[in-house]
C-alpha cells in the first residue's frame, strides 16, 4: 500500500494491512512542514529462527511503531528526532516499512520455548 506524501495532512489518515500471520495498523498525520509521524501496532505471529537451537517456531508480536517520514533526504539540524525514515519519489510504501520492521524483529535475540526450559 502506498501513499503519496503531499496526502497526508493534519487529520490522520488510518491504514492497515496484513503480511502472512500479521497485521499492521495505525495512522499517519504530518507532524511538522517536513515530517509525517507514523503510529501503528503491528500484531500476530511471525516463524523465527531461535538463535540457540536454530529450530523454526512461531513468535508472537505485539509491536508499537512510532517514528517519523521524510521526503528525500532529512536535513533539517534544528530537529533532535532520532526516528526518522526518508521515503523515496514522495511516496510513502507501507509494505516497505512492515518488511523493514520485520527484518528489525528478526534481528533480535530470539529463543525457543524448548530452549527457554533449559
């Protein structure tokens, strides 16, 4: 799903959409002239590696999501937000953010619950 950066205004503009065993959802509201802030949850399961036995299993998430869009390349210094994603060609692809916030899950210690009982 993909939104154009000029659409998003002051009244929130909810979203959501699902990947496999999860849901992301939330809203976009422009935040300041050059900022969207994007706050979501994500829910459900996701099959993970656990970095002990290296077995599959399946994760629960219950994520909170809140940082905030650029368009193009973020250069104003006066800003101590450290959240801050750019977005290419003015549009903002929400299945771009979900993949990358899944990667960032995935990249987190994980162990199994077999693992876990040891």
């Amino acid at each position: 799903m993909k939104i154009g950066f000029n659409k998003v205004g002051s009244t929130a503009i909810p979203f959501e959409i699902s990947k496999e065993n999860l849901k992301f959802s939330g809203m976009l509201f422009k935040y300041s002239r050059s900022l969207i802030q994007l706050e979501a949850k994500i829910t459900g399961e996701l099959l993970i590696a656990c970095d002990l036995c290296a077995e599959d299993s399946m994760s629960p998430i219950n994520e909170d999501v809140k940082f905030y869009l650029s368009d193009g390349i973020y250069t104003d210094a006066d800003t101590h937000e450290c959240d801050i994603v750019e977005v290419e060609n003015s549009m903002i692809d929400l299945d771009d953010i979900l993949e990358s916030e899944i990667e960032l899950y995935k990249s987190s210690y994980f162990s199994c619950e077999k693992c876990q009982n040891k």
